[in-house]
C-alpha cells in the first residue's frame, strides 16, 4: 500500500511538473505573439520617433523663446516711437496709428 501511495505521489508531482512546464512554453508563445501584434499595431499608427518628438520639441522651445524676444522689442520699439512725438501724443485720443510714424514710400 505505501508503494502504491509513493508511486500515485512520484506520478502526481511529475504530471504538476509537467503542467507546469508547459505552462511556461505556453505563456512565452502567448507573449511572443502578443509582443508581435503590439509591434504591428505601433508600426500602424505611423508614431514618430522619440528623437523626432525631442528634436520638434527643442525647435519649439526655442521659437517660443525666440517669439517672447521679439514681443519685448516690439513693445520697446512702439515706446521709443511714442515718446519720438509727445506733443502729438498728449493732443491725440489715444488711438496710435504705428504707420503714421514711418517713412512714406515717397520719401
């Protein structure tokens, strides 16, 4: 009777050890394939690289910088063109004209 138990218990753990292992398989050909079918889906979607998405932001970030610079000057430039005529400034309703102050294409 217990060589019949041992062996019912050799035969039990082998066949858990063998469920086990072809689990594994299983799973690595599971994840294969899903792995497979995630690479297609991306390629799909036609996403852009990651250096593609950095260099696009870095020309972003510098227009942006480049965009507050050139507000600055022209703030500085329309002061500067103000102050250039205070007389009419104190007669006028307060609506400037930039053009006014430039050279007319006849000069």
């Amino acid at each position: 009777m217990q060589k019949s138990s041992d062996r019912l218990f050799d035969q039990l753990a082998k066949f858990i050890t063998d469920c086990t292992s072809i689990t594994q398989d299983a799973k690595g050909e599971v994840d294969k394939i899903l792995y497979s079918q995630f690479e297609k889906f991306i390629t799909r979607m036609d996403l852009v690289s990651r250096d593609e998405f950095e260099v696009v932001r870095d020309i972003a970030s510098r227009t942006r910088m480049e965009n507050d610079t050139l507000k600055k000057e022209l703030e500085i430039l329309k002061k500067m063109i103000l102050d250039l005529r205070p007389a009419e400034n104190e007669k006028s309703t307060g609506n400037h004209d930039l053009t006014d102050n430039l050279p007319s294409k006849s000069e």
